[in-house]
C-alpha cells in the first residue's frame, strides 16, 4: 500500500453536536441508574428469600 504524499495522522473527524452528545450521556447515565436499581433489588430479594419465616 503506498501512501500518499502530505498524508500525516489520520484526517481531521467531524465533531458531533452537543446535543448528541448530552444524549448519549444521559442515556448511559439512566442505564447505569437502572442496573444498579435492578442489581439493588436482586439482592434484597435474595436475602430476603433466605430469611426464616417465624413460625
């Protein structure tokens, strides 16, 4: 492969708006929120089934 004369690095990317990227966070943001909702209630689901019912 021959590379081109003045090639230097890669060529500049287009950057993508602000708004993309405040919707990207917050997307990952509730995703993150809600496996740690679902993880929280797994395990007190657990121990809750682990528990002895008095008698």
């Amino acid at each position: 492969m021959i590379r081109s004369r003045g090639a230097i690095g890669f060529a500049a990317a287009p950057v993508a708006s602000s708004r993309l990227i405040n919707a990207v966070a917050a997307s990952l943001a509730f995703g993150a929120a809600s496996l740690c909702l679902i993880s929280t209630l797994k395990v007190l689901a657990i121990k809750l089934m682990a528990m002895p019912i008095p008698m």
